[in-house]
C-alpha cells in the first residue's frame, strides 16, 4: 500500500494477527521492509505488523536530502496516525534503532516495548568520516560502488560464505536503494546525537549488539545500556544483520522480552 506521508509516496504493509497489539518494524539503512521477514514469520500470530520503506527506499519516493532523524522520526508518527497505530510495540534495527531512540526521547507515549538492535547513539568524527567516504562513492558510481563493502560489514565472513538464501536478497535491496535516499540517510546518521540524553528514558528496552558488528560496534551499544535505566542488553555472534544472521537467537530475544512487558 502507498499513502502521502509529509509529501512524499510511502509504501507500507500491514500484516499478522489484526486483533493483537500493534508492532513496528524499521530497518535499517539501503534494506527494505523485506529485511524483517524472518521476523515476520516469527511474531505474526501475536502481533498485527506495521512495516515500511523509509524515504528513499524500497518503494517509497525519495525527497531531496538531506534527512535529519527528526525527519524519519516524523515520518513514522505520520504514517501510525494515517494507519490509526496509538500506542505500538517497536522494534528497529541500525537507523532503525536509532530513530527509536529519537521517537523514546520525543514520543514515548505511542511506544510499548521498544527492541533496539545493532544501533548507536552517537555518531563519532571516525564514522562521520566513514560516512563521507561511502557517500562520495555513491555520488561517483551509484550504489553498486557500495554493494560488496556493505555486504562485508554486514555479515560474518562465515554467513557471507554459507551461500544462506537471504544474501542475494540483501545484496538486491542494496543495489536497489536511491542514492539520494542513502546519502539523505547518511547525512541524517552523521548528526546522530542521542547519547547524552538517554538517561532521561524510563522505558522498557531490549538493546542487542552484534560481538562481530563493526557498522555499530558493541562498545558503542554497551554505552547506551549504562545510559538507559533497566533496560535488557544481549550480545549475538553476528555482524551488523543479526535479525537475519542469526534469525532464531534474534526472535528468541524479542518474543521473550514482549512476553515479559
């Protein structure tokens, strides 16, 4: 489905049991709504599934960029009030996490528990540098100057030479994002700068960093569970990817933590 969200098309779907509470999945940069699938597959029989592509991505529109967090956080509460979503449960997953953490810190009431995975809450001169390298290369070669690179950071070598059936669709979505959606992202992540405030959370949060993930290293992730009250925190095997690396651990986590808030 498309709807008009903050004047540009966003396609959505909506999935799962209708008459169990709501959940929100949001992926993460240069992926689709295609990412959740096995997460999907996991939660449909107790959930009713709010997915979408971001601005710029999948099969949204892409409007000019830059982006700001605010942005994509506005987009979401947009398309939860167009979709009639009051409260919901979340679960993001890299930009995806962090966008949750801009919508705790600014709606927190329209959030059950929130699961943030393979996230950061702060952007450091060391990525932001990253991150000017990766843009220039789309601005020169489009996205496929980026496949390979990203494919690297994002899967444990061991995954990326098992021949798993969700690799070829991963390296798809890459391919297939807008430039002007991953840089207007890109430049969104490079303002990142939730750290310092998330003391101020008092909500129930599942934070699960991969022990392999140099896109958002668990260093990072362990900042944010000594700044966030409560909250539960795991470590998988995984790289950047883990819903899909280590799909099984993953849902084992998330259904956990639901059944327990």
């Amino acid at each position: 489905m498309k709807a008009t969200i903050n004047g540009f098309g966003m396609n959505y779907e909506i999935s799962g049991n209708e008459k169990g509470p709501w959940l929100t999945m949001v992926n993460s940069l240069a992926t689709d709504m295609r990412m959740w699938e096995p997460q999907v597959a996991a939660l449909s029989a107790d959930f009713r599934i709010l997915r979408f592509d971001k601005r710029g991505h999948g099969k949204s529109d892409a409007p000019a960029g830059p982006y700001s967090m605010d942005d994509l956080a506005a987009d979401i509460v947009a398309l939860w009030d167009h979709v009639g979503v009051e409260k919901t449960h979340y679960i993001g997953l890299s930009i995806g996490g962090m966008v949750g953490q801009g919508l705790l810190l600014k709606h927190a009431d329209r959030l059950g528990p929130t699961v943030l995975t393979n996230t950061m809450s702060v952007c450091g001169p060391q990525f932001q540098a990253a991150w000017d390298q990766r843009i220039a290369v789309v601005a020169e070669k489009g996205m496929a100057g980026v496949v390979e690179g990203t494919m690297e950071r994002w899967f444990t070598e061991g995954y990326r030479n098992s021949g798993a059936a969700p690799l070829a669709t991963v390296r798809q979505m890459i391919a297939n994002t807008s430039a002007e959606g991953y840089t207007g992202c890109a430049r969104a992540i490079q303002k990142l700068a939730y750290l310092d405030r998330l003391k101020n959370v008092d909500h129930p949060v599942l934070l699960m960093a991969g022990a392999h993930d140099g896109g958002t290293p668990e260093a990072g992730m362990a900042l944010m569970r000594d700044q966030l009250k409560g909250c539960e925190y795991h470590v998988l095997d995984a790289a950047h990817i883990a819903n899909i690396e280590k799909a099984d651990e993953y849902n084992a986590h998330v259904k956990a933590f639901f059944a327990r808030h």
